[in-house]
C-alpha cells in the first residue's frame, strides 16, 4: 500500500463489511481505501470495532466525519 500513496489517487470508498472491502479492494487493484462514516455509529466503541474489522483486509481506513452536522459519536448538538 505504502508505494501506491505517493503521486497517486486512491479511491475512498463505503465498506460496508470485511468481504465488501476485500473485494472492492481487489477490484481496485489496491488504488481504492475503504472506509466508514462516523455518524453512523452509536458509540466510539462500535466505530473502533468496524475500523480494526476493515483494517484485516487493508492498512488503511477512511473515517468521514459524515453528514456535515456537528456532533460527536452519539450526540448530536
């Protein structure tokens, strides 16, 4: 992964599960990163368990904050 950082593109992209990220990340002949978006979780706990489940098929994940709303996981304000 660390050669196809440098004066690349990498494709961001939703992973909804391991399987889904591993054939994505095949697909994307490795050019791609998956990852979630934080408002979508209930606690840090459940978004750290997601990230370490992407992170067995990768070495990178993408965490987007989300939908523009300020909050942190959990709360909204």
């Amino acid at each position: 992964m660390r050669e196809k950082l440098y004066d690349k593109f990498l494709f961001n992209f939703l992973a909804s599960d391991r399987d889904n990220a591993a054939a994505v990340m095949e697909a994307g002949s490795g050019y791609v990163v998956p990852g979630i978006v934080s408002d979508k979780f209930d606690s840090i706990e459940t978004a750290a368990e997601k990230v370490a489940e992407l992170k067995s098929v990768t070495d990178m994940v993408s965490i987007g904050l989300g939908g523009g709303e300020i909050q942190l996981i959990g709360r909204k304000y």
